[in-house]
C-alpha cells in the first residue's frame, strides 16, 4: 500500500537550483514546505550548497552573514595557522567553526503540482545569530481564517539547533517572529486552525541525557508564546520508528481528528513515514497509530544521496477529493513526489 | 570577598529532615528555593532519598507513584530475571528505570534565617509523569503585585529533563501550571516583575550537537505560555563559568539593573557563583558579568559530599538594607547559607 510515486521523480534536483553566489554548489533540494496558493502549488525548498573547490592550495568554506542577508564563500589558505582539517563535516578557523553545507529557503511554483519552476535567487537567507549555520526543513501552515502563512524552521547555528518561526501573507514579505524553541527542538508543524481556542503545535525536543527524540505538543494563545507542554509520541524499539519520531507536514484536520504524517528512522538509521491520528477537542489524546509505515525508502533516489534510505515530508497538500499530494525530500538529496488517499493512511490506522 | 559563611553552616543536613516513607534515607537536603514571608524566612529543599539497604537477598528502589503522590520502596529479589544492577546510578527491572535517589520538596521554616524547623512531611512530591524520577531545584519568584508565588521546578522522568511551574498564595496549596520548557531544560527563574509589560524568565536548555549549556531569556503574557527566546549567557571556557552555566536565584531589581546570581562549572567539575547584571528594560541586554567569582566552594561541606566543590544556590534573599543573604546547596548535600552586601556583589562586575 505504498503511496504511488510521481513516475517523473525526483521533481527537483540539486542541478535545477542556481547557486546562490559563486564558487558554490548546490548539493541538496529537499525537504520542501508545501502548501497549495490558489491555482499554484508552492514549495519552500531547503536547498543546501557547499563551496566548490577550485584552487588546490586553499580551502573554501560556506558562511552566512546574517547582517547583510548574504551566503558567500570565503577561501582559507591551506597553510594558515590553525586550520583543522579534521572533521570532514566541518571546519574550525580562526576559533570559529564552519560547517561544511550551509542551506537557505527557495521558492518554487507549479501549476499542475509535478512541474515547478524554482526561483533564481533564495527566498529566505540566514537573518539573525540563531541562523549563522542555516535555515533548514520548512513547515507552512496556512491559517484561514487569518489568511496568513507560517513558516516553521529549524535556526542551525553556534549557539545550537531551534526553531524560529515566520509568517507571510505573500510569499514576498516575511517577517520573524522569532525563536519559538530553544535546542535541541526540530520538526514543527503549527496546526492549521485552533484547538478550543488555543493554537497548536508539533515539536520534537531531543536530549542528551534521560528521555528520547518524541513528539510533544505544546499550545499558544499568539503563535510567539508556547507552553503546556504534552508528551504525544514515543519512539517504538525495534519499530520503523525505533529510534527517533518528528512531526512531518502540519496536521490535517479529518471527520475522525487530526491526522498527522510524520516520520520515524529505525536502528539502521532509514527514515520512513507514518501517521497517528489526534483527538481533535483534545489533541494530546492519541486514538491511532500505524503499525506498519505509511511509506518506506524503496526506490533508487531514496536509497542512495546524501543520507541514504530516507524520505521525509515536511508538506502534504490534501485534494483534490480523497487525495494526499505528499511532497517529500529523498535521501536528504532531492525533491520528490507521490500521490495516496485520506482512505489509505486511514487504513494504516486500523 | 567571599561572602560570609554562617558559622553554624551547614544549616540542615541530611539528617535534620524525616524520611518520607519507611524504609528511606535521606541523603541529600539540598539547592532550596528562598523567599521572605513576612516575619518569616521560607526554604523549599530539595531533598533527595535513597532506599535503605536491610535485606541482603534483595534490592530496594525508591519509586513515585505520581496518582496516588507516594514515595515508598520496593524490594526486587536480587535473583529476579531481568534485574540489571550494572550501572551503580540505576537499576533496570520489568522494563522500567528507577534512579538510585529520588527527590521530593520539604517546606522548612524560620525566624532569624539561620535555624529552621523542617516538616516532617514532604510539601511537594511527584504527581505527574514528567515528574516520576522526581522534583529538582525549586525557585521561588514572589510577584508583589499579584501576591503569589511561582515555584519553578526540575521534572525529571523517563520522558526527559523538563522544566514545571507551579504557583501558590499560601504554601499550603499548589496549583502546577504544566511543563512549561521540554527537556532537556533546568535552572529556570522567573523575574519578579514584568518587563515592558512581559514575564521574563532565566532558563538553560542544553544540547546534543551543536550549542552548549547557556543561559537563555524567555517571555511570556499568562506565565504558562513561553517564547520570543533569546541566548543570553555562554559559558566562558578556561574561566570558573567554562563548562556550563545555569540561573540561580530569580533575579533581582536593583538601580542599575537586574542582577542575576548565576552559577557556572569548570573544566573540574566545580561550581561556583557569579554575578550577571542585566539592563533593566531590555534583560536581553548583558549590562556587566563577574570576572572572578562571587563564591567558591572552600569550605569542608562545600567540598566534601554528594557532589563534590559545589556551591548552588536557587535563592537569595535581600535585606535588610544592603544584606544579600545567600542560601545555597553545599555539595548536592546540606544547606549553608552565606551573607554578602549588594555593594560587593556590584564591585565584582566592575
């Protein structure tokens, strides 16, 4: 009952994104915010780039400057003191450590929901001090009644993994609404509508010391501001979901509750999708949950890229009808795409 | 300029406090909340118990029963199967993780500030199951103008190190407000006052990957509700703050700012006391931070106990006049308190 894949998968790849300065490479476009504007389907990319080596005695490192909105290379020559080397994901110099890709946010329009035209240039750079190492795995949720988008991201930086949140009316002006969690958190999804007056939200805390990376739920009175904090979602040992769970796309609000698709890596480190479903009056309140994944890493780009055997949404557009438009990144590589039904995921629920 | 030490330090020990249940030993008496009320100087300790060893043939657990708000024993047969003995800090049996001590809040009390009368019972144990390994290192934040009083508190389960609240008139009953930071989160202090209109709160998350064990400041509308994050303080490595920091005492208002008393750990694992000054309008702002520290652990039962060269404190109590009165945990043990002047704690930040 996998969902039926787009036959012309992957829909995006690294080589349809124009770097966003010289001297870097695109190695990623994955992991897209989706969410269906009008007669459009957006997707927010997070496209990922490292500098392109091109003179053998220097190394080129990718870096942010938040001040002035810019993603540049900077090249060190290999012979400088203190340089290391090291770490291949990462490279400390002059007491500041780089990492080795850097990923922003880009646009990318379609009419028909398979065939996107990405934009020239990014849409959303690193902007604050919470950003310096990138802005990465976008959630949109499109709050009606407020006709308004919010975009939820992961903040890399020095200062540690969060997640900020921003909002959009048109897609052109977005504004910062600030850290909404502190590290380690990832994987947000704001639900699209409120609960009892209040919002809602997925989260996924992660710690170093007792407890494991679940799922929680906290609530909002005005998006900035999160608290009643809920346990909702445990790992499974031994489970497609055995080691860690995070939200994927923002919950879909269904006749039987709050459905949400989110994903689960097992102890070989392979990500699948699943869905458990919400009370909706009480979304701490779990009434289902897939047994077996709604969808796995079968196929060629999703077994091989950047991190093999993995496919991960962060956006799923519901319509027309029955159907479930999953957009999901493959291999921590490209963008991907495949059709199921509200029907389908139901049944994974039984 | 250390601050002056009570002579009759430590001034409750372990021993000074009755067990919550038969069967127990309480081992540590520890990091109390402080708060002046009225006539009368209130602690809210940390107490820690152990299970008492008196049946060769078995091990004793000390367990929360978080429905039912009972600390009790229980005895496993030390040839169950399934019983992993291996790690001294815990003990694994029937699926389950119990910790070697479990801690509760014990309300003592007292006239002149040096010598309490500790309840025979315990104020405030586990009643839910974020809390179930226990409740750590209370804060108490008294808002004048509301006249009521915050308990912050660290909830600590198998789910994680998390951060709850709780609010009380009278210290008879408590009303908890919820988890209101995932783990891992601990050193939480509420301002006693608002900012600009905002409840502002001292809290140290801590991560896996990137970031470090900092100081951040947190706002909020309703005190349930937490966001608008900002990092605030890093640890200063090679310094007596270079591994970790964490708030103190709920910060205090003071003419040129609010001063925070915070603690910070070195590369030997002790910690100690230092002073931050925050601007008065804007507390995201670091005004001045103590070179030196304002306390270090020198005394016998500061370096000698559970967890050695430790001075932490989760209350300070201000007044009369210029008199800083420093109540701290000595060694994750006893409670010492220590008196010092604001003048002093100022000139460390010069």
């Amino acid at each position: 009952m996998e969902p039926v894949r787009y036959p012309g998968n992957p829909i995006i790849r690294p080589e349809d994104v124009p770097p966003s300065a010289d001297g870097l490479e695109v190695v990623g476009a994955f992991n897209a915010g989706a969410v269906q504007v009008g007669e459009e389907t957006f997707l927010l990319l997070r496209v990922a780039e490292a500098a392109r080596c091109t003179d053998p005695d220097t190394v080129p490192i990718v870096t942010a400057d938040p001040d002035r909105g810019e993603i540049r290379v900077v090249s060190i020559p290999k012979n400088s003191p203190g340089l290391d080397l090291s770490d291949p994901r990462q490279v400390i110099y002059g007491g500041h450590r780089y990492l080795s890709s850097l990923s922003h946010l880009r646009l990318a329009r379609s009419r028909d929901g398979y065939h996107f035209q990405v934009d020239a240039r990014p849409t959303i750079v690193p902007r604050s001090r919470y950003e310096t190492y990138g802005i990465e795995d976008p959630r949109i949720t499109y709050l009606a009644e407020e006709d308004r988008y919010l975009i939820t991201y992961t903040a890399v930086s020095n200062l540690g993994i969060a997640v900020g949140l921003m909002e959009t009316r048109d897609f052109v002006d977005f504004r910062r609404l600030g850290i909404i969690f502190t590290p380690d958190n990832k994987d947000v999804a704001v639900f699209p509508g409120t609960v009892q007056g209040h919002y809602a939200v997925l989260h996924r805390p992660s710690s170093s010391h007792l407890g494991s990376p679940d799922i929680w739920i906290a609530f909002s009175d005005n998006l900035q501001y999160w608290g009643n904090n809920h346990h909702l979602l445990g790992r499974r040992p031994g489970m497609w979901d055995g080691i860690r769970v995070g939200a994927g796309a923002p919950p879909l609000l269904t006749p039987e509750g709050w459905l949400e698709i989110y994903h689960g890596a097992n102890e070989d480190n392979s990500y699948f999708l699943g869905a458990v479903l919400l009370d909706r009056q009480d979304p701490t309140r779990v009434l289902a949950r897939s047994q077996d994944p709604v969808m796995s890493p079968i196929m060629g780009y999703e077994r091989t890229g950047f991190f093999n055997n993995t496919v991960f949404t962060c956006g799923v557009v519901p319509g027309p009808g029955e159907q479930l438009r999953i957009y999901y990144g493959a291999a921590d590589k490209v963008t991907a795409v495949a059709d199921t039904t509200l029907g389908a995921v139901m049944d994974s629920l039984r």
